[in-house]
C-alpha cells in the first residue's frame, strides 16, 4: 500500500471517530525489509493497514500502538538480531529497525509538497519546505525532498518528505500504452491518458483510466506538468507528438520520451529545433524510448519505458 494511500485510511478512520495510531519506521540497518518512512497505521479497534516490516514485527507494534492509545506514551522501538522479541517476531537474519509509535498527528495528515520533522526525544513535529527548513537540517530537508527517502538527521529528527504524487501523462492510446498504464500505477504513478482521437480512447479500451480527449498540447496545459511529472508520446504521429513534445519539453517534468526508430528520432530532433526548441531542452529528449533491453512486446517495451522512467528518477545524473 502507498504511502498516502495509508493515511488516507487512518485520516477516514479518525473522520469515523476512531482514535488512531501511526507507526513509522525511522532507522533501518542490515537486512530490513521495509525503508525509513514506512508506515502502519492502527485504530483502536485494532484493524490496521501498511507495513513496518513485511509482517515480521507487526503484531508487536500494533499491541504497543494500543497500548499508547489507552495512554501510554508515544515511543521508538527497536528490533535487531540481539533483541530476544526481535527473534521471537522473526526479524531477517542481521536486520534492525526501529519504528517510532505515536498518536496520528493532525499535522501528518495535513502534510503535502513538505517535509515533517518529528522529534524523536519529545513527540513535536514541525512542517517546513526547503525554503522554510532551520539552516542545521536544510540539506537533509533538500535530499528528502529530491529522493523521497526519510531519515534521522541532527539530534534524533526525523526527516520525512510528503511530496506530491507522482504523474505519468501518456499522448496516445496505443497498444503499448495499456501495459505501461498498468505498470506504472503499481509503480506509485497517477496516469492520464492523452488521447485526441475518440475511437482510440475509449473506456472499453482502457477501464478505469484518467482519459483526456484533447489535442495533446492543449492538454498538457491543462494538466501542468510539475517537477514530478513523467511525459511519454506513443502515437508515432508527428502531428500528435511533436505539439506535446513542445509542451513537454518547456515544462519541470523530469522525464520526456517518444516512441520511434532511430531514424525517426533523428528526423523528429531536427523538426522540434527548426520549430524553436532550444538545444539545451532537445537533450532532455529520451528517444527512442525505454532501455535498450532487446524489448519486443508491448509489454515489454512498457517494461523499458517505466524503467528507464524510474532511473531517471531515482538516480539523476
């Protein structure tokens, strides 16, 4: 379960008059299983949803988290290899974690395009943006931000990023476009589709997904790509994919490919430069796009399209 998707639930148990708790895994070492940020969400009734450690430690942390809300404090626990309740719950061989427990803060829920610094010794939590972060914490405030990776940072503070969603926006519904849809919302993207054409974006072809039958540089206006944004052109259609190229290209988004051979690629540079794309914004362009994995199926070629999407992402140049 996503991460927003966890507090979400906890925020409609509280609406429900439920109290809440969270557990949040703030240190990892060795084998854990789930990274800093992981959350588990409790009310008191004793139904949760997320994970602190793929099921290992689980039924320990939701026993503390109903102790702390019948009133006990809010605290860190920790598991490891040395701890005698760390091998009776299974913890891997060498991990260690530790998961800080406490009542839902109305602030975590509040959280968005921010980071949350909770101090550890004494349960406060603070919302800063980069701009806003205190000068001791600014660049551990940067990298979660950029990273979308939590961690302690000065004096027992966790830093933990609440950003935006993820956006995936596809122009063209082709056949590769429903693996790719698919994969990517499993990824932790929100997909819309951009699809002029209405014999192509139709609900029977694509059930359950965001379509936007517009010309696709109207849309991409529209839709403001952001800095978490990912821009794919399927259509091979010079009159579809070059106008959201354009778009593409002058927007934050962090990834911009296009479907074709290198020969078409070639041509398709030398059009959006005579158009006035400038060079520094043309080298940007990922195309042909997807790794080079010898891909031939449509799901395969979505495979190489979403993983070079997530490398762009996740380790920038």
């Amino acid at each position: 379960m996503q991460h927003d998707d966890v507090l979400d639930r906890a925020a409609a148990w509280r609406a429900d008059g439920l109290a809440v708790a969270i557990a949040t895994v703030v240190r990892t070492w060795g084998s854990s299983p789930r990274p800093a940020g992981s959350k588990l969400a409790i009310n008191e009734r004793g139904a949760f949803v997320g994970s602190v450690s793929g099921g290992c430690i689980e039924a320990a942390v939701i026993d503390e988290a109903l102790a702390i809300l019948r009133g006990a404090p809010a605290r860190v626990l920790e598991f490891g290899v040395a701890d005698e309740v760390a091998w009776s719950v299974g913890l891997a061989c060498g991990g260690r974690v530790e998961v800080y427990v406490e009542p839902l803060p109305e602030i975590m829920v509040e959280a968005m395009a921010s980071v949350l610094l909770t101090n550890l010794r004494d349960g406060t939590h603070r919302l800063v943006d980069a701009a806003g972060a205190p000068p001791e914490l600014a660049d551990a405030v940067r990298r979660a931000l950029a990273s979308d990776r939590a961690e302690v940072a000065g004096d027992g503070i966790f830093v933990e990023p609440f950003n935006p969603p993820l956006r995936l926006i596809v122009v063209g519904a082709v056949h590769v476009t429903v693996p790719l849809a698919q994969m990517a919302r499993l990824a932790g993207f929100a997909v819309t589709i951009v699809e002029p054409r209405g014999a192509w974006a139709t609900a029977e072809r694509f059930p359950g997904e965001a379509l936007v039958r517009a010309w696709p540089d109207d849309a991409l206006r529209e839709l403001a790509p952001d800095a978490r944004t990912a821009i794919v052109t399927l259509t091979h259609d010079p009159k579809l994919d070059d106008p959201a190229l354009v778009a593409a290209l002058g927007s934050p988004a962090f990834y911009v490919g296009c479907l074709g051979s290198v020969k078409t690629h070639a041509s398709r540079l030398e059009r959006l430069a005579t158009s006035g794309v400038a060079s520094r914004e043309l080298g940007r362009l990922h195309g042909p796009v997807g790794l080079r994995i010898g891909a031939r199926s449509p799901a395969e070629i979505a495979v190489s399209i979403l993983a070079e999407i997530v490398a762009e992402l996740r380790q920038p140049a």
